[in-house]
C-alpha cells in the first residue's frame, strides 16, 4: 500500500527539521509517500487528508509547546483523527528536567483525537548523531511497518 503520510514539524535550531527529513526518508525507504511541511505552512485540516500523521517538536523552556504549535494545537481539536495511524517525534534537550514533553503532549492530543500512536515517539537530544540519523530513518520505516 502507497500510505500517504504527512510530517508536521517545528523547528528553530534546524534540528527538528533534520529529524523530520529523516523520517521521511525511512518512510520513503519502505514505501509510502510522504510530505515534510513546516508547522507555519500547514492547516490543521490538512491533517485530516492524509493515512499517516506525523508531528515533530522541540520542547521549549520548562517542558512546554514551541510558541510556533500553540495555535495549532489548539485547532486540532476540531478534528476527529479516527481511522488515522500517528507517530511523534522531538529534539530536546536533557539539561532540562522535562526533556523531551513537547513529544508526549503531542502524542497526548493524537491519542485524544482517536488517532492510533503506533510508536513510542522519540526525542533527540540536540543535533542528531550518525547512530540517531539512522534511528530517526528506522523510525519511519517502523511507522509503516506498524501502520499499513
């Protein structure tokens, strides 16, 4: 099956966004179509005409939403993700004692929508490393695995 999946991300560092260029390729790798979009250059309703749902975000401050998600999030409650197949993704930082919460208030709001999260999602510290590349790209390959 050709799942068309759609990656959502915000990115301030450029971080987030090599994290969620590299998923995509791992989604490519195993079949799928996928759109990389900014988070300022999509509308929530978008989400809705995709199979596969992806989200990548940094955390920012103290365990919070990057300032770029919070309308956004928001929105998102007008859909119904039911019948969709979900993932999160995130870079952080482990200095902070909420490393990583912008990933699980994601994955939090997907769940709530009546997506299925087929993965844990996964946090990056920082710039990923060559052994983080490579599982940024098996998490994608996973996610289609798992999903269609």
């Amino acid at each position: 099956m050709n799942a068309a999946c759609l990656i959502v991300y915000a990115s301030m560092t450029g971080n987030t966004e090599e994290i969620a260029n590299l998923v995509g390729d791992g989604i490519q790798a195993a079949g799928g179509s996928v759109v990389v979009k900014d988070i300022l250059e999509v509308d929530v309703v978008d989400l809705q005409d995709y199979d596969g749902i992806l989200l990548g975000a940094y955390t920012w401050g103290d365990g919070d939403l990057p300032d770029e998600y919070l309308d956004f999030y928001d929105e998102m409650d007008r859909l119904n993700l039911t019948g969709k197949r979900a993932a999160v993704f995130g870079s952080c930082d482990s200095s902070y004692e909420h490393r990583g919460r912008a990933v699980d208030i994601l994955t939090e709001k997907l769940a709530e929508l009546g997506a299925e999260v087929v993965l844990d999602g996964i946090k990056i510290d920082l710039a990923p490393t060559a052994a983080e590349k490579e599982q940024c790209m098996k998490f994608g390959q996973s996610f289609m695995e798992k999903s269609f």
